[in-house]
C-alpha cells in the first residue's frame, strides 16, 4: 500500500538518510536547516511503513520551487516517482501556485525525460552550477486556471 505523508521538522534524519542513499546532495545540518526554513514542505512516499522517496518544496506566496525530489534507487522506473510527482502538482493546484521551478543538472538525462512528462520547460542555464562542473539546467512550469 502506498501512502504519503508530509515530513516533520524533527524528522530530518529520514530525510539525510535517505538522501544519503540516493543523490547525496545535502549533510545532515543542511536537512536541519531546510526543514525549519518558512514556507518548506517535505513529503514522503511510502511502502510498507518505509520511506522510498521524498520531495521538498519551499512556496512564496503563489510560486514554489523543487529543492529536492528523490526515489531510491531500487524503486525507480517502477511509477512511484511519478505518483510523488502528480501528488505535489495537485498540491500545488490546491494551493494556487502559479509556477513551480526547479533545476536539474545538464548531465541527468533520465531526470530530463521524467520532467518533460510533467511539462516543465527549459528557462535557463546556470553555467558550471554544480561540484563536478556541470551546469544546472533551470525548468519552470505554468499553472494555467
């Protein structure tokens, strides 16, 4: 059974560990600090009473932006990521958020398949934006009412 379920400040652990499993991309203080920051949303997927993939988002106002969406590995092209996917968008519709953005490195070609599914588009390119020196590639999607 699936289920979702919105992550609490003090569960940051859940967070670092699976991220530690997946894409590495923060530490431990950096989940702390991102989950006590206004406006931050951290929502888990779950199977079986285990946490397979999270996303975090941070709204102002009638924006948000994607600072992390992750499936782990061994869950991955099986349709949870997209089932995480299609809970924030309607989240985000409840919410009346005209655009959602986020970033993606130029070198994760599986990511940019799975985004275009859900129509977000090209906006922008920040040059040499990550560790390794690649760029981040910058995707937007409108919200038409």
């Amino acid at each position: 059974m699936i289920s979702i379920k919105e992550i609490e400040h003090k569960e940051y652990e859940l967070c670092f560990e699976l991220d530690s499993n997946t894409i590495c991309l923060w530490s431990r203080k950096q989940w702390e600090s991102e989950l006590n920051k206004k406006g931050v949303k951290v929502v888990a997927i779950i199977i079986r009473e285990k946490i397979i993939g999270i996303y975090v988002i941070h709204t102002i106002i009638d924006e948000a932006q994607i600072n992390y969406f992750s499936i782990k590995q061994r869950f991955r092209r099986k349709g949870y990521g997209s089932y995480l996917m299609n809970y924030l968008i309607q989240e985000c519709e409840k919410s009346n958020i005209k655009k959602l953005l986020m970033e993606v490195s130029e070198t994760n070609s599986i990511a940019e398949v799975f985004y275009s599914k859900f129509n977000f588009l090209t906006v922008g390119r920040r040059k040499n934006y990550y560790k390794d020196g690649s760029d981040a590639v910058l995707k937007e999607k409108i919200f038409i009412k």
